[in-house]
C-alpha cells in the first residue's frame, strides 16, 4: 500500500524541478513587434520577499523569454514576482566618468572601458519601488501573460 501511495505520489513531484524551481515563460511585446533582447528580472515580492531571490529571462527575437534562477537552474520559485524590465539599445558607448565612480579612478585608468547603451524604455520599467508588472508563480508550468511595453 505505501508503494502505490509513493507511486501516486510521484507524478505531481515531477511537476517542478527537484530544486523547487517551476517552467514559467511568456512574451514582451513592443508596439506589435517583439522586444528583443529585453532583460527581465523577477524579484519576489510580500511577506516571504526576505529570502532576495531574483530570476531572470531575456527575450529572444520571437518575442519569448524563459525564466533562470542563477546556479539553481531553469524555472522560478512559487511566490509573487515584481517584474523590472530594461530594453538596451542603441550604439554602445564608454562612460569613463560613471565607470570611475562605480569601479574606481585606478579600473578607469587602466583604460577598461564600461560600455554601455540606453535604455530604450527610460527607466520606466525598472522601477522597484513602483513595479508596473507583477506576476504570481504557481507551483506548476507557468505560461505568463504577455506583456505588452508601451510609451
């Protein structure tokens, strides 16, 4: 009997992967056309938000994006996401002013340059005190709405 219980039991642990994480994907849009090579960062949000951990999706040229939990692998923890988005486009350039006060006057002297491009969205999206996009993970395959970037 304890045989056929764990036997039972062993489709629904398959439905995540054995580290807790579960598939979650979906779609950024801009103006009808795919916002490729948008950045997504999922940062949890609500009471259990104190564990700080993020996942992050990049979109591809059909629009899509599937969710990475660093080191942890592919997928996402259940729990209530924010959803920062930042969209880089635009000639790369080098700031060595910005790059001598976030890494030092000794890296911007050594001539590594921090290259850099705009955000195409202005910041609007990347907002973590006022997300526009939340989402809820579920403890199963997560098919997200699409989003839908705008001006």
């Amino acid at each position: 009997m304890a045989l056929l219980a764990c036997a039972l039991a062993s489709p629904c642990a398959g439905c995540g992967e054995s580290n807790g994480l579960y598939p979650a994907y979906g779609q950024v849009m801009y103006q009808g056309e795919p916002a490729s090579g948008a950045i997504l960062y999922f940062h949890r949000v609500g009471p259990d938000a104190s564990g700080g951990e993020a996942a992050l999706g990049q979109v591809g040229s059909d629009g899509w994006y599937y969710l990475e939990s660093g080191d942890k692998g592919s997928g996402i923890s259940p729990g209530q996401y924010a959803v920062l988005i930042e969209w880089r486009q635009g000639p790369l350039r080098t700031r060595r002013v910005e790059t001598a006060k976030s890494v030092g006057k000794a890296v911007a002297r050594e001539g590594k340059p921090l290259l850099i491009a705009d955000d195409r969205l202005k910041g609007r999206y990347f907002d973590g005190t006022h997300p526009r996009v939340t989402v809820e993970i579920k403890a199963e395959k997560n098919k997200l709405s699409v989003i839908e970037l705008t001006d």
